[in-house]
C-alpha cells in the first residue's frame, strides 16, 4: 500500500510540473524562445527583432494582408503581438484543445475549418475581420485589443510583444530603409520559373497586385509607385527568400543578396527608384 500511495504521489506531482511548465510557457509567449543562432533574419527599425525564416514570412504576410485590407498601421502592430503570442509567429497544427494556426483560432467557435485556418492568409484575413468589428479598438492598448478578439485565459499576454511588434511594423511597411535582412542558405525551398510564378502568386495574394511584370524565368520586377512602398514590397521579398529562393533583391540605390544577408550600395544606382526588382536562384 506504501509503494502505491509513493507512486500516486510521483504521478502527481509530475503532472503538477507538466501544468505548470505549460503555464509559464504561455504566460512568455505562447512559444519556447529560439536560440539566437537559429534567428536568420535580423530586423531593424528604431529597435531590433531577430526571426528565423519561417517567422519573418509569417509577420511579412500579417503585415501585408492588413494594408491590403486597408486597415490602419495600428491593426497591423496588434496582429503581430497576438501572433507572436499565440504562436510564436508560427502556423502551428495543433494547440489548445482544437487551435490551429498563427492566431491559434477555433473551428469550434466558428473560426473555419482546420485546413482553412491553417491557411495563414485566412486566418489573418478572419482575424483582422474581428478586430474591426470591435468598438474603439484604436483607442485600445495592444493587448485590451488584441483580448476582445481572442477572449484568452492571459488577456494581459499581448502586450509584452508591442515594442517587437513595432518594430516588424515600421520596417514591413517601409518606414525604413533596408530593415530587414535574411541570410538563406544554399539549398532554397525553390528555384527558377517555379520560384519566380509563386512570388508573383504571393505579391498578388498578400498585396493585392494585379501582376508582377516577368523579367525573365529567374526574376520579376514590382512597380513602385513610391519609396515607401518600394521598401514594403523589397522587404516583403526579403522576408520570404527562404521559402521563395530569392537570391537577390534591388531597390533605392541599395541591392540584398542570399550570399551576404545583408543590404549594400550600388555603385551608380540612384537612390530613388520607380520598381523593385527581384532574382531568384537558377535551376540546379
């Protein structure tokens, strides 16, 4: 009876640490903090956030969809905090009981189904739906805002991602130049016509762009109608050169390569310009 009673104990009190591990996980953040070595992109802009790839194409399509839908500059920092919450700026499978997603959204309460969630332009797209539909919002801190649209048992967890999340917002919707960097390896996920046709298909997708004009099988060109949106769409393509194969990205005097991870001058460029243009990594 005594080594069952000291076995019942060990159960208990290893579950007592499981839900307690689970607590403080997502009182942090939703999700464990990478090491810093597995962060491949650098973001700066009046502050500094680091991502790996699969992160920065996440905040980079958040941000995109949200001026798409012509929704304030605000909308698109709290998106990204309740993300970086929920997720970890991650399209996760599973979750809480049936959340799915990067904003960790129900098809129980509603939100769609599992394959439509898991989709991160309508999870993004149904959430912004939401936040608009609440009175004030604007007026709101990032968390209050971010709280009347995922009703979380942490309703104060957002907004220790607020300044992160400002920051993703002024660099991905061009307030800065050259702010956001991404080393890719070797081995893309794509490569040639394949690349090119799905940044096309993305840029219309998470833009709203009729079209990007070919410049050949390896490359693209975007118009840009200003700086400022020049540097988005320069940006968003940094931000998705891992998934996508982009190998190199030019735009205001200043050109980003996967080689170098990092923006340099061109020589003889000018620094203003009326396209952004792209290449992506030929076929093997």
């Amino acid at each position: 009876m005594r080594t069952r009673a000291v076995v019942t104990g060990g159960v208990v009190l290893v579950l007592v640490a499981v839900v307690g591990i689970w607590i403080v996980v997502r009182q942090v953040g939703g999700q464990l903090r990478l090491p810093l070595s597995s962060r491949t992109c650098t973001v700066q802009a009046d502050g500094r956030v680091a991502l790996d790839a699969d992160q920065m194409a996440n905040a980079a399509t958040i941000a995109a969809i949200g001026i798409q839908r012509k929704m304030p500059e605000r909308a698109v920092v709290v998106a990204l905090a309740t993300a970086y919450q929920e997720s970890g700026l991650r399209n996760l499978a599973g979750g809480d009981r049936d959340s799915v997603g990067l904003f960790q959204q129900r098809p129980s309460q509603g939100w769609g189904t599992p394959e439509e969630i898991r989709d991160p332009r309508y999870a993004t797209n149904r959430f912004y739906a939401a936040l608009k539909k609440v009175r004030g919002w604007e007026r709101m801190r990032v968390t209050d805002a971010a709280q009347k649209v995922q009703r979380s048992a942490f309703p104060e967890a957002y907004q220790k991602w607020a300044d992160e999340s400002e920051v993703l917002t002024r660099a991905l919707l061009g307030h800065a130049t050259g702010a956001v960097a991404c080393t890719v390896s070797r081995d893309p996920a794509m490569r040639g016509e394949a690349a090119a046709t799905a940044l096309t298909r993305g840029l219309s997708l998470d833009w709203g762009l009729a079209a990007a004009g070919a410049a050949d099988l390896t490359g693209l060109t975007v118009p840009a109608a200003d700086e400022r949106r020049g540097w988005r769409y320069a940006h968003w393509l940094v931000s998705h050169a891992h998934d996508h194969g982009v190998k190199r990205v030019r735009f205001g005097g200043l050109e980003w390569t996967a080689r170098d991870g990092t923006w340099n001058r061109v020589d003889g460029e000018p620094t203003a310009g009326d396209r952004v243009v792209a290449e992506v990594f030929a076929e093997a």
